[in-house]
C-alpha cells in the first residue's frame, strides 16, 4: 500500500496554453506545482521559442517529469474523424509520424526524459483483424527506437477499452512500453468504466491523467470534459486503487476544454489534496 500524495500532482504543459517557456514557468509557479508534462512537438517545430525551456525551469527549480507528442493529422472534431485520422493507423501519415516519433525521442532525450505518451490511435480488438498485425509492428518499431534511448512509450487510454489494450500489450511483447492511465478518456470516447479498466491495467500503469467528464446519452458523439470533481470519476477510489497498486508516478492534471483552465486546474489541486490528506 503506498499513499498518494499532493507531491505527485503535475500538470500538462498544453492545458495552460502557455506562449512561451517563462510564461509557462510563471504559470505553474502561480499553481504552487512543480512538475510537468511537457509538449514535445513545439521544441521541434518552434525552436527559436522553446528550446531553452530546460534551462528556465532548472533556474526556477521546476521539473520537466516527462514529454508527450501528437501525431500528424489528429482531428478531433468527432469521434468518427479521430477513429479515421488519429495516431499511427493512417498508412498515408506514417512516414510524417515516424519523423515526429523520431524528433520526440530526440527532444526527450536531449531533456533527460524517461517517459514519453501519445495517443497511438484506435487499436483493432481483435488479434485477426488484418490491421492488427501492422500496429503491432508500427508501434513496436516506436517502442524500440525509444528505448535505444532509455524512453519508455506510454501509450494514453481512451481511445479503445481495458481489455482491448491489455490483449494489444501482451501481443506487443515490449518492456518499455506502459499506460498513461486517463479516466476522464475512458469515459469521453465512452469505453468502459475507468475504474474497472484502471484495475485491469495497473500492472502497467506508469503515469495518469487527473481528467473528468460525464458520458455522452448519444452514441457516437463526445461525452462532455468537466472540471475534477464534477464529473463521473470517483476520485477517492481512484486513488484507492493507485495506492493499493502502489503507485509511485505522477499525477498529471490535464484540462483540455473551458474559458479558464488556470481555475480549473487549481480546482482539482485542492479536490485531490483533500482526498489526499
């Protein structure tokens, strides 16, 4: 049994929307947080804005505790555009994604990182499926080329169910390969109770999501991203399946819609230490 403290708690760099290194810096500062997940595609395609951002958060004594990329062509317009655009499924996108794969690993490595997420898209759940076979060998080419670099791949839940991702890791046959456990994801893409899948999962969960939302009533549409502690997520037993996991990662708080994500964010900071303590 290992508790889950407020020291774990993180936030994601692309949830603050922040211009610049110091102004990010600034931003989590103002949280009272000091760890972060960090956007890795703009150190490639913006340079001359971030490519002193390890320098800025060493000076403020902030930690950069690991790295996330998108893929090219992601739309997340409807979950019908991001089934067909999304992650490393597109064959048409591949070789853009493998750049991007390739940049991420070098900006991770260059910053020290020992985790990396992404979405990688909707899996197949069935093992005979024709596309299978070829996710397989995509993502395990991705998992390999990181771990050249000491990177362990978290692959970010949602976008398929527990079971389906457990079979889809077995199969992967990687060990630098883990999840970025995000309940909210779970139930936004409407994919079984997270709390279920969490258990399912938790051998390998490295890292997870502080995220909230209630279920869409319509199929085939979004469910609705909330504030933590509005939504469906039962916080106290989540964190009652990390600790009797013993879960020792960090808790990254993501907010991704809503006119005022410094409040939001802030918002599940207090929610979680009050479960916490």
């Amino acid at each position: 049994m290992t508790p889950q403290t407020p020291d774990q708690l993180a936030v994601c760099s692309w949830s603050l929307k922040a211009q610049s290194p110091a102004d990010l810096v600034d931003r989590i500062t103002q949280l009272g947080l000091c760890r972060v997940q960090l956007n890795l595609n703009p150190l490639t395609t913006d340079p001359g804005t971030w490519s002193n951002v390890k320098a800025q958060f060493d000076d403020a004594g902030l930690v950069i505790a690991s790295g996330m990329f998108g893929c090219a062509g992601d739309d997340y317009s409807t979950p019908q555009t991001i089934r067909a655009t999304g992650g490393v499924v597109p064959d048409h996108l591949w070789d853009d994604n493998w750049q991007i794969v390739q940049n991420a690993t070098q900006q991770a490595q260059k910053l020290g990182l020992a985790l990396v997420s992404t979405h990688i898209g909707f899996l197949p759940e069935q093992p005979s499926d024709p596309a299978y076979g070829k996710l397989v060998d995509r993502i395990g080419s991705i998992a390999d080329h990181m771990a050249a670099s000491g990177i362990t791949l978290m692959f970010e839940t949602g976008q398929e169910t527990g079971q389906t991702l457990s079979t889809f890791l077995d199969n992967l046959g990687r060990d630098n390969v883990g999840v970025n456990f995000d309940p909210a994801n779970m139930i936004l893409y409407d994919m079984g109770e997270p709390i279920a899948s969490m258990k399912k999962l938790m051998p390998r969960v490295v890292q997870c999501h502080v995220k909230d939302a209630v279920r869409t009533e319509h199929p085939d549409t979004w469910g609705t991203e909330t504030p933590v502690g509005q939504g469906e997520v039962d916080w106290r037993v989540f964190l009652d399946v990390l600790s009797t996991g013993d879960f020792r990662g960090d808790l990254v708080i993501e907010r991704e819609g809503g006119d005022n994500r410094d409040t939001d964010v802030r918002t599940a900071i207090e929610h979680l230490t009050a479960l916490m303590t």
